[in-house]
C-alpha cells in the first residue's frame, strides 16, 4: 500500500477532526427550509430589482400580475400532481400574489431541473436492460402467493426493480451498531465501492470512513463517492470535489446549489447507499455524520436503522447509484453486476423512488401493507405529514381491526414538522391508531413491519417531500427470517416509549395548534 504524503494526511485530518461551532441561530439559517427561502427571496429581489430599473407603469405591472395569477392557476389545476400541493398553491397566490407567482414561476422555470431530469431519465432508458429478471420465480409466485405476485408484478412492470431470493440480510436497530461492520466491508472491496449519501458532514464517522475509502483507492480499488448539493452550502467545503480526487476518489455532487441562480432546490438526492463488489449494500435512515451513530448528540439518543443485504437483491442498487451517477462516458456497466447468492429463505425487492417518474412507489408500498393487513402494521417515521388518502389507509386499517401503531420522536430536529405532525394526532388515535413517541429523543428510522411477512427498512420518511419529491431507496421484505429482528426492535421501542392517549393531545399548547393549522395548508411545499 502507498504511503500517504503530507497532503492526503491533512485532508483525512480535516474531515475527521472538526471543531463544529455553528449557532443555533446559523443552523436555522442555513438548515434546508431557510436556505431555500433565502436562495428563493434572492431570486425574486433579483426580479424585482430589473423590474424596478425598467420604469413599468405600475399599474400595468398590477394588471399583468392578475392576469398572470389566473393563467397561474389554471397551470396549477392542470398538472398532474397531488391534489393537495395544488391547493397548497392557490392558498401561496391567494394570501401573497406577487411572491406567490413568483415563487410557482421560479419553481416551474426550473432550466437546471429540466437539464438534470433529461439526463437521469436517459440514463434510465439506456440502463433497464440490465435488471435481471426470473420469470421462474415470478411464475412460482403466482401459485404461492397472488396477493405478493402482484405487488412483484407492479414495481416489476413499472419500475424495472425485480424480486429475488437467496439474499442474506442484517438489521441494524441503531446506527452505532453498524459501524464496525461497515468498515470491515469497505476493507474487503477487491474491485469497487459506491457511496451515495444524502448528508456527509465532516467528524469523526465521516472521517473513519473516508481513511478507509482512501486505503482501498490507493490499492486500486475504484471508489466513487456521490452526494447531495445542498451538502455544499451546509457541512462541506466548496473544493471537497477536488480533495477526494486527490485522495484518488472519484467524486459528483448531486444536483449543485448556486445560490440566486439555482432553482432546483425541491428534488434532492435523499438515498442512503454503500455497494461492495456488488456483493452487498447498506440502505436505511442512516447518514455520514457523528449524530446518526451517537457520537454527538444533537436531539437526546438518535436512533435510526440500517440494513445489510448480501446477494441478487444488490444489484438493484448498484443500478439505482450508476443511474444517478449519469456518466457522461460510454461504461461497461454490465462489469458492475456480478451476483452473490446466499441461502437464505424469503424474497428481498430493491426500490428506488424517483420525482421525475409518475408511479409513486413507497406511497404504493406503504399503503398496499396497510391495505393488506391481518393482524397488524407497525412504523417508525421522524414525520408524519400526510395527505389525506394516507390517513384514510391508517384510519382504515385500525377500524377494521388491525393493530396500527406509530412510533415518532419525542425530542423533534424540526419543530414545524413536528407540530404538523401533532394535527394528525387526534384524528388517528380517535380511529384506533396507537401513537408513541420515542422518549429517548429523536427517532430517524424509516422501518416498516407488518404481520410477521412483510417489511420495509429504507431512506423513506412518511411525508410530502419523501413520498413525492426525493429521490429514496429501500427494500422490501417478504418472508424473510431478518422479519423478526424487525419487530422485536419495534417491540423494544414500544417499551421504552410513551403511548400519547387523547388527554395529552387535548394538553398540547394552544399556540403550536394554531401554528400548525396555520401552515397545514402549505405542507406539500415545505
């Protein structure tokens, strides 16, 4: 192994020592909701400010603005979204017509979205021949398990994301847990490494695991690193790109944030994925940084899960990070899709959630479980903003019997979210839902468990902007022995947490009600 220069040791230093003194105050400021605000309000001073220099009759400007509020509205009614954005944006034009149109033009001009989503798309197109489908499988589900058939049919004939058996998997209950065997996979890479994060912050997780991704490079193992842009503004230097180079990783920043010139703020890469070999991945809630694995503590005990699955089922998120990555260069990717069998029982299906498509396919997922339920569904979310088919689903389900249950934080990272969240509270537990809160503080873990066959570990929170905007990732289990890892962590957690009965609902302060029947209406564009 070469020896590291003076510069490689300076660089592995930097993201693995850091003096992290950002306020409160600055992390408000620059957290995701404030940096779009503030890149948006750049864009409309900008607007302003040519408007102002060409000396408009203002009158003409205030009929021009009506007239473009009605063709706005039309636009809105006619697109082909959820329901409850388009009224989130009759309610923005109507309470602020100027900012309002400005912000729906701004969001539909969109020239680096288009650009973004046209390569995307046709990496999509020109990568789907390498799915590997059984159709033997597929046909022996059909006798076995129609109510599974389908589903295997439906993310199949729409989304390319075959199923498959023979894959061993590991569930991590928290992030701590999957340290160690997260190194020793990287350490066992003979030919490649992907790493795509949603957040990458400098500390002590990133910078263990940036040493090791260092090592196998300089053996000559490629390694190529992809995260999302808003990492640029938030935790990482603007010349990162170039260190990792120089450290001989090969590295893409997801959709760059340029501040006023940028208006792809709303899509973002939030998937979690580590490939080896091909051999096997991790997906899940968890993120490169100190918090997800407790080594610094932001919002009392993080508690997120992780899992590791070894056989075919990788290959769909080996395709999933090469799709994003949208190389320029003619690859020969088919060199990245070797496939490891283990005996195993069960059935894994790799999913990938993409905007740019009209299939909604966690959305699907979750309420297919909720829909098919015998006995009982179990979730773990950070948020709960939901759309009114969803809490139909919930409510549904716990009336007809089935043992509904949702574990939330007790400590919130985003105190909005949080009192959103809270304004389902009454509806759902009036209809049989059980909620508990995870006293411990912060719950991040996106896990789904359902009648001891069905589950679903993956980046997918129960919201808006998971279920409609991001890009995510995650399996779905069937019949698989790792099942029952997954409800036994649920049933610890449910012992550790607190049931919220309807006396605590009636208690909740009167202000944070009003805030959030307050902003409710505009949930879809946060």
């Amino acid at each position: 192994m070469k020896k590291y220069n003076e510069k490689i040791k300076k660089i592995l230093n930097e993201n693995k020592f850091v003096v992290k003194t950002k306020s409160s105050v600055i992390k408000v400021i620059f957290g995701r909701a404030g940096l779009y605000f503030l890149l948006v309000l750049g864009q409309i001073f900008l607007i302003y400010q040519i408007l102002k220099h060409l000396s408009i009759d203002p009158s003409l400007i205030f009929g021009s603005s009506a007239v473009i509020a009605i063709i706005s509205l039309l636009v809105i009614l006619s697109m082909d979204v959820n329901p409850y954005e388009k009224l989130s944006w009759f309610f923005l034009i109507a309470a602020v017509p100027t900012f309002g149109i400005m912000f729906f033009i701004l969001s539909r001009i969109d020239i680096g979205k288009k650009i973004e989503e046209s390569s995307i798309m046709d990496s999509e197109e020109e990568t789907n021949y390498l799915h590997t489908i059984d159709e033997n499988l597929i046909n022996e589900l059909k006798n076995e398990d129609k109510e599974f058939y389908n589903l295997v049919n439906y993310l199949n004939d729409y989304g390319s994301f075959p199923v498959s058996k023979d894959n061993d998997a590991k569930y991590y209950r928290v992030g701590d847990d999957c340290v160690n065997d997260l190194i020793d996979s990287i350490r066992s890479a003979k030919d490649f490494i992907f790493v795509e994060f949603f957040i990458i912050n400098q500390g002590y997780f990133w910078g263990t695991i940036l040493e090791e991704l260092t090592k196998k490079a300089s053996e000559g193992v490629e390694v190529r690193l992809m995260y999302d842009g808003t990492n640029a503004i938030l935790n990482l230097p603007k010349n990162f790109p170039e260190e990792m180079a120089n450290l001989g990783i090969k590295c893409k920043v997801f959709s760059p944030i340029i501040p006023i010139i940028s208006t792809y703020h709303n899509n973002r890469d939030h998937r979690k994925i580590l490939v080896i070999d091909g051999r096997e991945v991790y997906t899940g809630g968890v993120n490169l940084a100190d918090e997800y694995i407790n080594v610094e503590e932001r919002f009392g005990h993080w508690k997120d899960t992780f899992i590791r699955i070894k056989g075919p089922a990788v290959q769909s998120f080996t395709i999933m990070f090469l799709q994003l990555w949208a190389s320029e260069e003619k690859e020969d990717l088919k060199r990245y899709l070797k496939t490891y069998p283990q005996k195993s029982d069960g059935y894994i299906i790799g999913v990938g959630d993409n905007p740019i498509r009209k299939e909604r396919f966690f959305k699907n997922i979750y309420m297919h479980i909720l829909d098919t339920a015998k006995d009982y569904v179990y979730i773990m979310t950070p948020y709960l903003i939901i759309d009114n088919e969803m809490v139909k689903s919930l409510t549904f389900a716990a009336k007809r019997g089935i043992d509904v249950r949702i574990i939330l934080p007790a400590i919130p990272d985003k105190k909005i979210p949080y009192m959103l969240a809270k304004s389902h509270y009454k509806k759902l537990i009036e209809s049989g839902v059980k909620i508990y809160e995870y006293l411990p503080g912060f719950i991040h873990a996106k896990t789904w468990v359902s009648d001891g066959k069905k589950a679903v570990v993956g980046s997918v929170n129960v919201d808006y902007r998971a279920l409609y905007l991001n890009f995510e990732c995650g399996v779905y289990i069937h019949k698989h022995p790792v099942i029952n890892d997954i409800l036994k962590d649920f049933e610890i957690s449910f012992d550790i947490g607190k049931e919220i009965k309807m006396r605590d609902v009636k208690s909740y302060p009167l202000y944070k009600k009003i805030i959030a029947f307050a902003v409710k209406p505009f949930a879809p564009l946060m």
